[in-house]
C-alpha cells in the first residue's frame, strides 16, 4: 500500500484505499477491505465517489484538504463519498448537508460510526438557515443537481469559506442543461466563481468514471 500526493489516500496498483476509521470491517456501500500491517484500507471506487474520480484523473494540487479542520460538504447522498473523507479527515469536524429525508437517515446511521460527522436536514440553497452551525469552514465539498449550481457553490462560499479557503465543486452539466456542450457549461461556472472571487486552481473531467462531470477546484483569494 503506497502513499499518494493527498493525505489519507493510498494506492494499491491503480486502485485507491482510504483508512477505515469506522469499526473494524465497517463497510458503507459493499466497498472491499483489505488489512496491510495494523490498518485496514477501504477500496474507494471511482465510478461510485466523483471525489475519487478527481484523485484518479490527477492534474490537482495536492493540498486539496491538506491541514483543513472543517468542512462543509453539500449533497452528501447516502454517504459513499462523505465516508471516505471522513476516514482522510479523521480529525475534522465534517457539517454534511442534504435536503432529502429519505437519503438523511443512512446519514445519520453513519455519523453513528464516523463521530466527525455531523449531518444537517437542510436545502444547500439557503446557507443562511445552518451558518450559525458550521460557522467558518477550510473546505467547501458540492455535488448537488440543480440548474443554478455555480450560484450555489458561491453563497455557501460567500456565506462559510474562511479566508484561503479550498473548494471543489462538482459540476453536474447535464443538470444545467441537455442540449449544450460540457465545455461550454464548464466555462460559464468558472466565470461566475472567479466573479465572485474564486480562484480556479484545476479544471479537471471526470470521465470515464463520470460523463458531463467537471470538477473545479478552488481557492478564496
């Protein structure tokens, strides 16, 4: 098991593992085990986690969450992706939003077995409803489907980013718009994060793991 460029991330040929920080043999989406020395690796798939397709596809800096003692993490899903960076951050205080109950309640069961979890019932679209229970964030984590997405990275940016802060937005083209090209789409979100004051670090793809998906990282200048 051979460490990466990113924290708490390892590599095993051209498969990525993350610690398991949860109890022993805990798996979270059927997701293989394996032991080397003392620790047990989770495998982390990127066809499943768009977070490891980024760290596959490479070409990002390797301070994505380096040092970050907070996060908000928007979209959380029924947690694949939110339980591997919990495993990465062990430290750190991870606020995961969704707004769906019915993917809420694997949440909650898995902040049962990651205690640096703390997920929220709210809509990412109005930061103004859990700012109060975040308050500052070093990393900022999306992956929702709505058509005003690059607007809803800025406010919560705007709203809980602290200074220097990092983000990575996952960009959802098809949930823009059918009919016109990803670069295009692409383009126009990376404009209207440097408007506002976001620095574009990496513009990365993210097929074959993921069609019409295009990560931004991003730093608060």
């Amino acid at each position: 098991m051979e460490p990466t460029a990113w924290d708490g991330v390892f590599r095993d040929g051209r498969d990525l593992y993350t610690p398991n920080h949860g109890p022993p043999g805990d798996r979270v989406y059927g997701e293989k085990l394996r032991t080397a020395g003392t620790t047990e690796y989770r495998q982390w798939d990127p066809f499943r986690s768009k977070l490891a397709a980024l760290c596959s596809r490479g070409g990002v800096p390797a301070d994505l969450w380096s040092g970050a003692r907070s996060v908000l993490y928007l979209g959380g899903a029924h947690g694949t992706t939110v339980s591997h960076l919990a495993d990465i951050l062990p430290e750190a205080r991870i606020y995961v939003i969704e707004k769906s109950p019915t993917a809420f309640a694997p949440l909650l069961a898995l902040s049962q077995r990651r205690s640096n979890l703390y997920p929220i019932l709210a809509d990412a679209q109005l930061p103004e409803r859990y700012r109060a229970d975040v308050g500052l964030v070093d990393l900022l984590y999306q992956d929702v489907a709505q058509r005003n997405q690059a607007a809803i990275f800025v406010e919560n940016a705007r709203a809980v980013l602290g200074p220097r802060g990092r983000g990575i937005f996952m960009l959802k083209v098809r949930s823009v718009t059918q009919t016109r090209p990803s670069v295009s789409i692409a383009r126009e979100a990376r404009t209207e994060l440097e408007r506002a004051g976001l620095e574009v670090r990496a513009e990365v793809g993210l097929s074959p793991f993921a069609r019409d998906h295009v990560a931004l990282v991003t730093r608060t200048r």
